[in-house]
C-alpha cells in the first residue's frame, strides 16, 4: 500500500497548490471580488465532485469491462500536470474576451465571466476527483485484502499532502513565482504518473477482467435501497464545515492579519486536524464498525467552540486561539467523513465516488449559505451557532434509544455548548459605541471618537483620521501643468481623500471593494451627506483595477492607498506593474497617478523597491515623497515639474486649501500652518527613485506573477532578496 499512499499524497499537495495558484491567476484576471471568488472556489469544487462521481462510474466493478486501473490512473495525474501550462493561458483569453463585457459588479459579468471559469477549471478539477475512485479500483486489483477500506486511506494520504500543500508552495512562491510554483506541480505530477505506470507494469491486475469483482463487491452488485441517512450526513459536514471556514476567517483575522500566512495558518491546522482525525479512524476501523452514539452531540459542542476561542475577553496567543477553536471540530470530521463514505461504498469506486461527490456538493453550498445567507445579517458568533444546530439534532435523534447514562453525558455536552455560547464575545464588542455594518464581503466597524475615530474590517485596522491621506489628494492635483478636469480614487476607506479631492470643486468617482466602507462616510466626517449627494460625486462598488480595465473614462489624476499593511494579502495587484500599465491607459496625457506605499521599517525597502522598479517600468516620470509613515509616488507619461510651495499652494482653490490643513496642529502661538507650509515639508524630503532601488538592487520589479510584497517569509528568515 505504501506506493499509493505516495501518490496520493503528493496528488493531494498537487490539488492544493494549483487551487491556491488558480484562484490567485483569476483575481488577476477576473478581479478581487467576493463573487469572483466564490465563484471561483465553487466551480473548483464542483470539478471534484463532478470528476468523483463520474470517476466512480468508470471504475464501478461489471463483469467484461476490466481495465488497469492503475494505468488510468497514471494517465489522469499526466493530464492534470498538463493543466499547468494550459489553465494560466485560458484565464488570460478570457479576460481578453470579456474585457469591454461590462462592469465587472454586474451579474451579467458575473455570470459570463463564471461561465468561462467553469469551461476553464471543470475538466482538470473532474480529473483531480476522479482520482479517488479511480485508486480504489486500482487497490481493488492489485491488493484486493485492503479493498474494503481503501477510500479512508487514500482519503488520509490526500489530506496528509494538503497540509504541506498549504505552506510549502507559500515559500515557493516567494521563489519561483506562480507559472514557477505550478510547474513544480506539474513535475510532480509527471512523477506520479510515471511511477504508477511503472508499478501497474510490475504489478499487473490479479483478477481477469471477466472475474474482477471481488467476492464482497458481487455482493453489492444488486444492493438495495440507497443508504440516504449516510449520504444526508456526508453532505451536511460538508456544508457545515466549509459555511464554518467563512466565519472563522472573519473570526480569526483581528489576531492574525490579513497576510496569505495568516489564511495558510488557519487551512493548515484545518487540514492537520484532519489528517490526525482520519488516521485515528484507520487504527480505530480495525476493530470496530458503528461510531459511539455520542460523537455527533460531541460534534456540536466542537463547533461553537470558536466563540469563546476568538472573544476579545479570553487572553490566548493567536495559534492558541486557531488550535483550541478549529481543531476539535475539524478532527472530528476527519474521523467522520472517512467512515461515512467507507460505510457507504464497501470499497465500491462506484459508490464512494457518489459519496465523495455528495460531501464535495455540501462544501460547494456552505461558503454560499454562510457568505451570502448568513454573515451579512448575523454575526460571526451566530452564525457559527447556527451551522452547529443541524449537528445539536443529528446528536439528539440518535440518543432516542440510548441507555440514561450517554443522555445525561449529551445534556452535559448542550450545557457546555451553551455556556460557551453565552460567554462569548464578537470582536466589535470590544468597541462600545461603535457602529457596525455586515456584507457577503466583510464585517466593517466604525469606533472612537474626535480624531481617534479608526475603520476596521474583519477586525483589522485599515485607516484612522490623518493629514496623510489629504495629501494623496491635494499632491497631485496641485503639481499637474493644468487645471484638473476630475479624478479617481481607488480605495475609500474613511473617505478622506475622497472629500478632499472633492473640495476642488471637480467630479470625483470612489471605487470600494466592500460595500459597507462607503455607508460609513458619514461617521467620519459630519459633511459627508452634503458631499455624497453632489452630482459631481460617484461611489462605485467594484474591484479597482477592473473598473479601470474597463471604464471608458479618462482622468487627470488617479489616486490609490491599498489597504494596509504593505504585505496584505491581494493587495500586490494594486502594486503591480501590470495594474500600472492599466492606469497609464486611463490617465490623459499629463495626468498624475499617485501611489502611497506604507511603510515604517527598513525592512519593507525590499517591498518599496520592488513597487518603485514597478512604477518606473510603467510610466518614464517618477517622483517620490517620504512622509511619516510612508511613501507619496507621483507618477507620469511626462515630466512632472518641480514647483516651488508657494506656486502650488497658490494653484489650490480656497476650499482646497482649507481642508489641506484642517487638521494640522497648531503652532506655539496658537496660529495654523498653511497650505504652502505642507507643500514645503513634503518638498525638502523628495527622495529619487534610483535611491529606494538601490536599498535593494536585486529585487525584480512587482508583478502579477512575482507579488514580492506577500511572499516574504524566506527573505525575512534569511535576508534573502
């Protein structure tokens, strides 16, 4: 057995990498929307069960349609290394194809551009499901003693790959780059398939292919009735499961950032747990059969335990906190799921691939309920609880005919259960008076007070109130050679430099990519009303960097902040210099893009180098700004004109030049600076672009396939640029 334990583990660190890499290469393609990547992971999951089901008939035992298994399964891992090469070049003519489709928030988009995700993703993820029963079939005839419970060990050798699926290609990445990383996937790929080629050469089918059914196989031949209660089981844990991976991301994100580590964390221990829960049932099958009645009350108690692990009130560290809250829950399921299907198929393909492909339709259904269904009018805590629920029940039907000492233990588990519930608390309870929006994107919290007011999403710090972001508006519009006509900020935030940029009285359009930033304008600033109702006002709800691929609007300046910190995850595709070529486009001649990088340590000179090589690959003109916790970019297709303070001070219109020093300290004695004075502290530190790169001269430019700013790890433990 140990062969196929190698294959699929090395398939299942395969199937992870090229969904982590696939997902990436089509919010690039397709935008960083919430839709786009649910659409995404959703069709990706449908190709698994799709590809299990049909698998599961090909590989189904019948009397004259013997076949080397083996050896189609040696094909199908050749084929899916192939989809390396092949699915980054369909993502691309599908973006070209639906370039001038329409906005990118439409349905309609939406829908063509789901459409052409699924015609890309299906047939490589069908072949990735169709692998498991495709090995069960193949363990069928060759080692037809281990055939009963063939699934659960293919299952936990998937898994066991998974997990290093989650962090090895992470440093990959950092390496090699995407097209890098899938190639390395498709190497190993090419190993499975010739080693399976090589055994299947070695170890020939014992059975002939008109006696290939083993005697415990003929006997399901003509089974009966369809086993529903186990299907209905399978398909629930993986709606709950999945439903609950969408809350804990939220949950999780205050302690652990919004860094692509921070996600590896939580899908590692997910998937540890898992492979622990599935291996403790391959010891435990040996002996028995039926499950102990309580474990699906226990189930339920495991599931709501993440609100007393990511209440704000419990002092725990942050793996603490994701190890205590997810794993539980999740080795239960590890241990579940392997029996359910093994229970269900007898080491049938047929019928553990209709098993396999009705858990995989549970996990396609619970990030959809969760994300859209739920999370948008409950909180995390609730929703948590209620995708428990279903469990609550399944425990408390099967203890109707328990003996009174396991009731009294499930009344023991419902009272801790709700204990548990009751003492949690939901991160935004740790801002009395604070207001609080939910969407299908994120939970957004307004708080503070004067100019301590902060923004918050998914608990993290985006932005506070600060003179900063009035300079990313009043910068550029007051060092262009004319008089801007509007301009276009990506990124909203607070608001701010949305405002500012209005106060020279010229058409502005916001683009936000979470819908409840925007509603929150108001709490921020006491105009915000007046300012929204203009005509000259716009506020889209879209990926930024979509809307400028296909807006047919020009600007004469286009400002961006990206969220921070420098190293969030995503936010390379508004620090790439593909973004920057799209910008270019969508600038008049003369016309400024303005890029605050933030930064405080000399650690990030990698990240601000790789972002200025960028830039100055993008447009021939760059000018650099160092403030206080960050970089001011000015960027152009002509030069931009070096200018006394007092010449660009005198180039504001008077409410502009109000609102540039609204919040500026005052004086000694009591007076305000003025507009020119911020322009002379911002002048006298201008830095060249040739510096920030030669603070690390190695570093590639930042680009879609390279986002040097996410990938950090490496250099960070090594010093490696």
């Amino acid at each position: 057995m140990n062969p196929y334990f190698i294959f699929f583990f090395l398939s299942g660190f395969c199937s992870v990498l090229y969904e982590l890499i696939w997902l990436r290469l089509a919010m690039a393609q397709f935008g960083v929307t919430t839709a786009m990547v649910s659409i995404v992971l959703s069709v990706f999951m449908a190709g698994l069960g799709l590809g299990s089901w049909v698998g599961g008939r090909v590989a189904a035992p019948k009397r004259g349609s013997g076949f080397a298994a083996l050896r189609l399964y040696a094909g199908i891992e050749l084929l899916i290394g192939i989809s390396s090469l092949i699915v980054p070049r369909c993502f691309g003519w599908g973006r070209t194809l639906l370039e001038h489709y329409g906005p990118t928030s439409s349905a309609e988009y939406y829908c063509a551009a789901g459409l052409w995700v699924a015609l890309t993703l299906i047939p490589w993820c069908g072949l990735m499901g169709a692998t498991l029963p495709i090995g069960m079939r193949a363990i069928a005839q060759t080692i037809p003693a281990e055939s009963r419970r063939s699934f659960s060990y293919l299952y936990m050798a998937n898994v066991a790959g998974a997990v290093v699926g989650t962090d090895l290609p992470l440093f990959l990445i950092e390496l090699l780059g995407f097209r890098g990383t899938l190639r390395i996937g498709a190497v190993c790929n090419g190993l499975i398939a010739i080693s399976a080629f090589v055994l299947a050469m070695k170890r020939p089918p014992i059975l002939q292919p008109t006696e290939d059914m083993t005697p415990a196989m003929a006997g399901l031949a003509s089974e009966g009735p369809t086993d529903w209660k186990t299907l209905g089981l399978l398909f629930l844990s993986g709606l709950t499961c999945m439903g609950m991976e969408v809350a804990w991301v939220r949950s999780y994100t205050p302690y652990f950032g919004t860094v692509v580590y921070a996600f590896a964390s939580l899908l590692g221990v997910y998937l540890l747990a898992t492979f622990l829960g599935s291996a403790v049932y391959r010891r435990w099958s040996i002996y028995r059969v039926s499950e102990p009645r309580l474990i699906w009350t226990l189930l339920a108690t495991c599931a709501v335990v993440p609100v007393i692990a990511t209440s704000p009130i419990v002092h725990m560290s942050p793996m603490q906190r994701l190890v205590i809250g997810i794993s539980p829950f999740t080795g239960l399921l590890g241990f579940l799921t392997p029996l359910l299907v093994d229970r269900f198929s007898l080491g049938r393909p047929d019928r553990a691939g209709l098993a396999y492909a009705t858990n995989v339709a549970g996990c396609i259904l619970g990030p959809l309920l969760a994300g859209f269904g739920l999370l948008p009018f409950l909180s995390e805590r609730w929703t948590l609880v209620l995708l428990s629920l279903p469990w609550l029940i399944v425990g408390a039907a099967t203890l109707r005919a328990s003996q009174n000492h396991q009731r009294y233990t499930a009344f023991g588990l419902w009272a801790v259960a709700a204990v548990l519930v009751a003492a949690g608390r939901g991160y935004e309870d740790a801002y009395p008076g604070s207001q609080v929006r939910r969407d299908s994107t994120a939970t957004v919290i307004a708080a503070g007070s004067g100019m301590e007011k902060e923004l918050l999403v998914n608990g993290f710090g985006m932005t506070n109130l600060t003179p900063i972001t009035k300079v990313m508006a009043h910068l550029p519009l007051a060092s262009l050679d004319r008089s801007p006509q509007n301009a276009l900020v990506i990124c909203f935030g607070m608001g701010t430099t949305f405002r500012s940029l209005r106060s020279w009285d010229i058409p502005v359009t916001a683009v936000e990519l979470v819908p409840s930033v925007p509603k929150l304008f108001g709490y921020y600033h006491a105009d915000a009303a007046t300012i929204l109702a203009s005509p000259l006002s716009h506020v889209v709800i879209d990926d930024g960097r979509r809307y400028l691929e296909r807006t047919p609007d020009s600007y004469d300046v286009i400002t961006i902040d990206p969220p921070p910190p420098l190293q969030a995850a995503g936010s390379s595709l508004l620090y790439s210099r593909e973004f920057y070529e799209v910008a270019r486009q969508r600038l008049r001649p003369g016309g400024i893009l303005q890029q605050w990088i933030p930064t405080s340590s000399e650690e990030d000179a990698v990240d601000v180098a790789a972002v200025a090589r960028s830039l100055r690959d993008s447009f021939p003109y760059v000018r650099a700004f160092p403030e206080e916790f960050g970089i001011h970019f000015l960027a152009s297709d002509r030069p931009i004109v070096a200018q006394s303070a007092e010449h660009l001070a005198q180039k504001m219109p008077a409410a502009a030049a109000t609102d540039f020093v609204e919040w500026d300290p005052p004086s000694p004695d009591g007076a305000r600076g003025g507009a020119e004075d911020r322009f002379s502290d911002l002048l006298k530190g201008e830095l060249t672009v040739d510096s920030l790169i030669a603070k690390s001269p190695v570093t590639p430019a930042l680009t879609d396939d390279r986002p040097v700013n996410e990938y950090y790890v490496l250099r960070a433990r090594f010093g490696a640029h």
